[in-house]
C-alpha cells in the first residue's frame, strides 16, 4: 500500500503519461490486431454467403471456377407494390428464376457462370416473404474474384458506396434492408464463431 | 459516523443521477460516447473521501439509473460491465502506484469503454465491435483528462475532507 498526499494526488505528474501512454499502445494494438486476423485476400476455398435477417440464404455460392473468376448478379426481390418497377442491372445471359431455397443447394461453378439468378419471394421458406426488405431488390454482381453490392434500396446507400471487395472475413451489410454479404473463407470460422 | 457517511454517499449518488441526466441533453457527436459527467462524481469521491465512497457511490448510480431511466436491458448490461472493470483498474492504480488523478481518470475512462465493448461482444457475438474501440477510447482519454481537471479544482478549492467536521464547527462559533 503506497502513502499519499492529497495535495500530490492530484498534480499531473510522470505516472500519468505513462498511464496514458500505456492504454493508447493497449488501443493501438487491439486495433491493428483486430484489422489484421479480420481481412485476409480471397483464396481457392473461399464462398460468397448473404444473410437476411438470422436465415443464411446462401452459404456456399462459388466465386470462382479454377483460376478465372465467375461474373453474374444475385438480386434479391420481394413482390411489387403499387407504382414499383424492378431495375435491370443485366445487360446479357439468361434470366433464372430460382428460390432462395435453390441457391443454398448451388456448389458446382458451372451451375452459375455466366447467368443471372433471380431470386424471388414465392413459396420460399427461408425467406418469409421478404417482409421487411425495403426496396423491391437488392442486387449484387460477383466478377473479379470479389462482389459488389450494385442496386439497393435503401435511404443512404451504404453498402453501393463501400464498392468492390475481394477481402475474406470483410462484411458488406445493409442494414435497411436487413441483408449481409460477405466471402467466406474455410480458414476461417465466421462472424458467430 | 455511519450516518454521516450514508447522508454523504446518498447525497454524491443523487449528485450523480443529476449530471448523468443532464448528460443526456447534450447532443453526442459519435455514437456510443457519452462525455461522462457523472464520473466527475465517482472520481471526486474516491480522491477526496476513499475508495469505499467510490464503490458505493459508482455501482448505486448504475443500478439507479437502470432502475429510473434505461431499464434493466442491454443498456444495463453495457453500463454495468463498463463500470466493473473502470472500477478494478482505477483501484488497482490508486492503490498501488502514486498515478495521479488525470492518470486514474483517463484509464478508467479507457477501461470503461473497452469493458462495454467486450461485454456488447459476448452480447452480440459480433467481435468487430473491436474496430470501434479506437475512437472510442481516443474520445474517452480525452474527456476524462479534461473531467480529471475539473475534479481536481473541486477538491483543491474544498478543505480536507477529514478535517471538514472541526472547520465547519469553527466557523459557526
């Protein structure tokens, strides 16, 4: 137990700085450490998953097929209301209608490559519905080994702005819209891990 | 002495209910940060009174709040976990190192922001809350260097705490 003096006790003196300086390196590497075991480059085992509210849509959606990158769009669509219009974001290849339920079973790059997969919200189990889904679509292209979120629906369009992402372990999630994508690399145990 | 003591702690926990509600009329830049006026209070009393006081006067403000304003939810849980660890890191300093006051106030401030990231973790199960921690405690050092300011001219203002019974006796004769 240390003696003090009050009137001491409370002039800055070189155990503060040191204090300080402590919790500011504490800081610094939580940060960098956090940064660092989050992101890592996408690699042959890595999927791209998307989550609508708690239900994992797709956890194993491939990205790429051998060394060259697959290039199609998801879009995600509830039923439309009154005045409402989907937007293509496609300009060539054939236009699936697929279930949500569908896309979860999708392992084979072949089964993908060079299609557009509409999902849409009919007799859909995981889904509900799409209740609580803002716009009428939400789409995401996959190319370059990466995806980018590139229509949404939402009040600030966060996820369109955060652009292109080749990371592993790096979500894009819009909120409004209660969707979450990111690649998922085997490495790695995921976000509820 | 015991009376005075209780009168004492219920009269800083009230002191501290009042600035955390005024604490919630002022607009907050980043999200998740509060200026944490009522630690003025927590630190007032472990350096002007003993630690005692502190705990007494820190843990009640947090189940009073819970009790009058956010209820016993999330909020409770962050503010909760917060305080616990604030409160073994600022005792651990003041009892075994001559850290001064700024010293106690900035890694308590520190250790209050981590202890509510850790426990919105194992809350959410989310470990990118970490990311956050950075503003946070950069925010939270500098709020409690500037509260460590205000407590320490309180108490340099005020007469020795021990001696406070005689000069109040003094004076009235």
């Amino acid at each position: 137990m240390v003696k003090r003096n009050q009137a001491k006790l409370i002039k800055f003196n070189w155990r503060d700085i040191v204090a300080i300086v402590t919790v500011v390196a504490i800081t610094a590497t939580v940060f960098v450490w956090t940064l660092f075991s989050m992101s890592s480059d996408s690699d042959v085992d890595t999927y791209l998953l998307a989550r609508y509210h708690n239900d994992i849509i797709c956890e194993s959606l491939p990205i790429r097929d051998g060394a060259t990158s697959l290039e199609y769009v998801i879009s995600f669509r509830r039923d439309l209301q009154d005045g409402e219009t989907y937007s293509n974001t496609y300009e060539d290849g054939e236009v699936k209608d697929v279930q949500a339920t569908d896309l979860f079973n999708i392992t084979d790059p072949r089964q993908v490559d060079g299609y557009y997969l509409i999902v849409t919200s009919d007799e859909s189990d995981t889904f509900e519905g799409f209740s609580d889904l803002v716009g009428p679509q939400v789409d995401v292209k996959v190319y370059n080994m990466g995806f980018q979120v590139i229509l949404e629906e939402s009040p600030e369009n966060v996820c369109s702005k955060q652009g292109f992402t080749d990371n592993a372990n790096y979500p894009v999630v819009c909120l409004p819209n209660s969707m979450f994508f990111w690649l998922n690399s085997s490495s790695y145990d995921g976000p509820d891990a | 002495m015991k009376i005075r003591k209780m009168t004492v702690t219920a009269f800083l926990v009230a002191l501290a209910i009042i600035f955390h509600y005024i604490e919630s009329f002022i607009p907050v830049i980043v999200p998740g940060f509060h200026l944490g006026l009522a630690n003025v209070i927590s630190l007032f009393a472990l350096f002007y009174m003993g630690w005692s006081y502190y705990l007494s006067v820190l843990f009640l403000r947090v189940i009073l709040v819970g009790l009058m304003f956010t209820g016993f939810g999330t909020t409770f849980m962050l503010s909760l976990g917060g305080a616990t660890l604030s409160c073994a890191l600022t005792l651990l300093l003041f009892f075994f190192t001559k850290t001064s006051i700024y010293g106690v106030s900035a890694v308590s401030a520190f250790s209050h922001v981590l202890g509510q990231i850790l426990v919105y973790i194992w809350i959410v199960n989310t470990s990118y809350m970490m990311i956050y921690l950075p503003l946070l405690s950069v925010l939270g050092v500098a709020s409690g260097l500037i509260l460590a300011y205000l407590t320490a001219y309180i108490i340099k203002v005020l007469p020795n705490f021990d001696n406070m019974q005689s000069v109040r006796r003094k004076n009235r004769s």
